[in-house]
C-alpha cells in the first residue's frame, strides 16, 4: 500500500506538474481555438486556477487510499467545510476584489484538505513524511524501498 500511495504520488506530481505548465504556457491558444475568440484570454486568472487544480491533483492519491480505507470522514468534514467558507468568501469579495482573488480563495481551499490527505494516507501506510516527499525524486524511494 506504501508503494501504491507513493507511486500515486509520483504520477499525480509529475503528470499535473507537465499539465500545469503545458496548459499555463499554451492556454492563450488553446482558449482561442476553443471558444473561437469570443472570450478574452485572462493570463492571471489562468494561472491561478492552473495552481488550484494542480494542488487538487496532489492530494487525489492520497484521499483515494483513505476512501478505499473507509476513514475519509474527517476528509469529508474538512471539504465540506472549506466549500462552505469558500463560497461564503467568494460571495463576500468576488465583485469588490475581482476574479483573480476570487479563484486564489479555491487555492487556498486546498491547503487543509491536502494537509490532512497527506498526514492521515502517511500515517495509514506507517510511511515517513521525509520519504515520502523524496520518493519524488529518488527511484528506490519511489518503488516503497526504505
């Protein structure tokens, strides 16, 4: 399981990370083919999403290892929690402050729900947090060796 979690991991990082930039450097074109020009290209905004969706992805392995577990109760407290408070922020500031707050206030979503995947899936898989961020970067770390 250690393994699996830690290969999810790597897909997810590496994958998202080719998506986020791929997307990022390209999405000008890409958002003119595909609405035909009629919406103009917001860079900022882009990029911003980019970072919420690239964080989502993240923890995704992470929050499937506690499904297949049945502990994803905190989880889901947590993001029906953060969904709440980001709708209510995004209400509140949205017209004032823009799109481009609006979107980072989806990032910042993010940020709990992640910590907890990755806390609760490492303690699950009796992993270690150092270990598990350098299987990133390091092939035998990567394959669940310690």
């Amino acid at each position: 399981v250690r393994q699996l979690h830690r290969r999810g991991f790597f897909i997810a990082f590496w994958i998202g990370l080719i998506g986020f930039l791929s997307i990022g450097y390209f999405g000008d074109s890409i958002i003119k083919v595909w609405t035909q020009n009629s919406i103009p290209h917001q860079q900022t905004l882009l990029w911003i999403l980019l970072t919420a969706a690239y964080a989502n992805a993240l923890w995704q392995p992470s929050w499937v290892l506690l499904m297949a577990t049945n502990r994803h109760h905190a989880i889901s407290k947590i993001f029906l929690l953060c969904t709440v408070i980001s709708i209510i922020l995004i209400s509140l500031t949205a017209e004032r402050f823009g799109l481009e707050f609006a979107a980072t206030i989806l990032i910042g979503m993010e940020v709990p729900l992640m910590l907890h995947a990755f806390s609760s899936s490492i303690s699950i898989t009796k992993d270690s947090k150092r270990l598990f961020f350098l299987s990133l970067i390091h092939p035998a770390i990567h394959r669940g060796a310690d």
